[in-house]
C-alpha cells in the first residue's frame, strides 16, 4: 500500500514537471514567433521604403537626363536632386548620389547617361536581435538621353507667333525630318489655308496653330512646349576681312572679300571653291543666271559669308529667284573655316535682312541655310529633289510658301551639324 502511494505521488509529480516544462517550451516558441513576425513586418517596412526610394531615384535621373538633352549641363545635379526630394527622397536624411557618367553599370562612362543612387539608413527594431547598426536601404536607377528624331528647319526666334508658318496652298514635304521652333510663343508653328505638310514630326518650345483646312501628316505626334533646341553653330565667328575684289565683268569667281552686290543676271557664272565673304554686300541670282561651283575635288564647296566690317545695318541678304539654274554645294572638307555650311548671315544681322529662296526644279544647293538674326523666305515651286539631298535651314523664323521637299539625307556626308531632337529614359 505504502508503495503504490509513493508510485501514485512520484507520477502526479512527473506529471506536473512535464506540464511546466511544456508551458516553457511553448512561452519560448510564442517569443521566437512574435519576434519573426516582428522581424517579417520590419522587412516588409524595408521593402516598401526600397520602393519609394525607387520612384524618386527613377525621377531624379530623369529629370538629370532631361537637363543633359536640353544642353544645361551644370544644372544635372540640381535638378536630380530637387526631383529626388519631390518624389519622397528625404534630403536631410538620405544620401542622394548624381553621376553623369555613371561609374557602373552599363552605361558606366556615358555621358548622355546619368545615374542615381538614394540610401536610406533605418534604425532596426525586431531585427536588432540579428544584428545591430543601421540597415541602409539603397536604391538606383540610370537615364540616358536618346535620340529620338532630326529637324532639317530650325527656327530661332525665343517668341515669335508664326515663327515657322505655312501659308495658303503651301505644300512641305520633309522626307523624314521634323520641323522644329524654339519660340514659346501658344502659335509658335503656324499653318494656316489649305497647306499640307508632310514630316517627321513638330518640335517646339511653345504651341501650335494648325488651323484651317491643313492636311497634316506626321509620323510621331507633335512635341509642343518642350525644350529648345541649341544652335549647333552658335560659336561661328568671323575673321577680319581682306581687300576687296572687284564684282565688274567678272564670270568666274575666286574666294575672297566683295564689298560690292553680286548680282548675277543672265549668262553663266563659276564660283571657285572656297569662302566668299560680302562685306556689306548682298547675292542675287536672277531668273536666267547659270551659276554652278568648281568643285569636281573631294571635299570641295563653297561658303557665302553676308557681314559687314563697319555698320552691323549694312550686312547683306540672300536672293534667289525661280527659274535660275543653280548648282552649288557647301564644303564637306574639315580644313574649311565652314564646314557642310553654304549661307551664313553674321548674327549680328538686323531683322530687316529678310533672305528669299525662290525656288525651281533646275536649282541643286546643297548644305546649311544659316541666317541666325534675320528671316527666311522660302518660296516658289522649290522641289529640292532628286541631286538636292542636304537641305538644313536655320534662321530666326521660316516662312513657307509654294511647294517645297525637303531632303536632309546627305547632310552627314557633307559634315553638316545635325539639329537633333532627343528624350530621356530609364536604362536600368
């Protein structure tokens, strides 16, 4: 009897020691549990951080990128960084890095590229019991800037309505190319009438008017109130200019200074390869002038400079008038002070300089337009085809009438600097 009891009491006591011993075990297991799910819902905290810090390193390249394709270089940091603090970065807490070019990655050395990188350091709560110090939460992201088209007219004027306009039954057929204003004016680009273009695309710096009973065709939609595209010639200069040749009777022209008008009437004329320079002087070619350039050499062309050594009023214009037989081409030659340019009228030009291009289908010219102060005329039945492959014309505003193809293929080959529109996107 006394033996079972002691059996019956060391059982209930072995009992009662397993029944502790599994409330510890199991206030052990509920501890490691809360402190899982305390640590799942610090990983989940940090994954949602990673996330915003994403959408705001992805912006800041971007708007790092975008002042990198509008040409302000020194305002890429600004910018990404400004963007990054719009779009959640914390700017007195987090680490905001700006790269242009970035240092890794795929795009590492670009310099059309420009990389972003945001790094958040946390405090740890439930997780400390992994490890102690701050967890840094980092995200990045790269932007290249990417071409997106190329214009062949460029228009100047910062505000002009109509700074590039198509009148009555103007038709432009631009083959592949964009018109592009870089006025902010709402009208900045005008057709009007029953013109029809034909063209890449619109770029412009303010809106458009396309108005009327216009037929438009354009292969990506218009890019209004954009940047404005940089002047690729904007550092031209002018050297100091030599005595002056005379215009009399002369037929066959060789590169130098005319400070007389030279005015081609009928009858044929040779301009030999080089740079002509009209000092307070205009070019006119007329109705039944022959006029073609000596240039069977490689690389040869020739360049018509309009300036004025005195009086900035006195610079010259640009007439050609429908019906002349034309065929010139600007230099492709490196070693020439103006390169792929066949007109350039000194910026210093007042508005009143307006140069016209009458156009017709004997007329082959060649290379850039370049009257960057004064307007341009382009009028008449001008095909530009066929022998007509570079055709870029910059001025400060463009107005189109008759019927016009404009054709920029060949102007790489002729080494003329491309106008080129571009945008910005994420590359990782």
């Amino acid at each position: 009897m006394v033996r079972r009891i002691a059996r019956n009491l060391a059982g209930a006591r072995l009992r009662h020691d397993e029944s502790g011993a599994v409330v510890v075990v199991v206030a052990l297991m509920l501890t490691v549990l809360m402190g899982l799910l305390g640590v799942g819902v610090e990983v989940g905290s940090w994954y949602m951080t990673r996330r915003s810090l994403q959408t705001a390193a992805d912006a800041a390249a971007i708007a790092g990128a975008l002042e990198e394709a509008r040409g302000a270089a020194a305002r890429v940091t600004a910018a990404a960084r400004q963007e990054a603090a719009r779009n959640g970065a914390e700017v007195a807490k987090d680490v905001i890095t700006i790269r242009t070019p970035p240092a890794s990655g795929a795009f590492a050395g670009d310099p059309q590229a420009v990389e972003a990188i945001i790094t958040r350091p946390e405090a740890r709560m439930f997780s400390a019991v992994l490890g102690s110090g701050n967890v840094d939460i980092s995200a990045r992201a790269v932007a290249r800037v990417r071409t997106v088209g190329q214009a062949c007219v460029l228009a100047l004027d910062p505000s002009a309505s109509g700074a590039i306009t198509g009148q009555g039954s103007s038709t432009l057929n631009m083959r592949g190319c964009t018109l592009a204003a870089n006025s902010t004016s709402g009208s900045a680009i005008t057709m009007s009438g029953s013109s029809s273009v034909t063209a890449q695309g619109l770029w412009t710096a303010g809106g458009t008017s396309l108005g009327g009973s216009s037929n438009l065709n354009f292969a990506v939609p218009p890019a209004t109130y954009t940047w404005p595209l940089p002047d690729p010639y904007a550092g031209l200069t002018i050297p100091p200019l030599g005595s002056c040749q005379s215009t009399k009777n002369v037929t066959v022209f060789t590169p130098g200074t005319y400070c007389s008008n030279i005015d081609l009437q009928s009858g044929s004329f040779v301009f030999k390869p080089g740079t002509y320079y009209l000092d307070g002087a205009s070019l006119k070619i007329n109705a039944s002038a022959v006029v073609t350039c000596d240039c069977a050499a490689p690389g040869s062309g020739v360049t018509f400079v309009l300036t004025a050594r005195n009086n900035a009023n006195q610079i010259g214009t640009v007439t050609i008038n429908g019906g002349a037989t034309i065929t010139l081409r600007a230099p492709s030659d490196a070693g020439s002070p103006y390169p792929g340019i066949l007109f350039y009228q000194d910026r210093r030009a007042p508005a009143s300089a307006v140069n016209t291009i009458n156009g017709g289908s004997s007329i082959v010219m060649n290379g850039a337009f370049y009257f960057p102060s004064a307007p341009v005329k382009w009028t008449g039945n001008n095909t530009s085809s066929g022998a007509n492959t570079c055709v870029e014309i910059i001025a400060r505003t463009v107005d189109f009438t008759g019927n016009s193809a404009l054709d920029n293929s060949g102007c790489a080959a002729l080494g003329v600097k491309p106008l080129l529109t571009t945008a910005a996107t994420l590359g990782e």
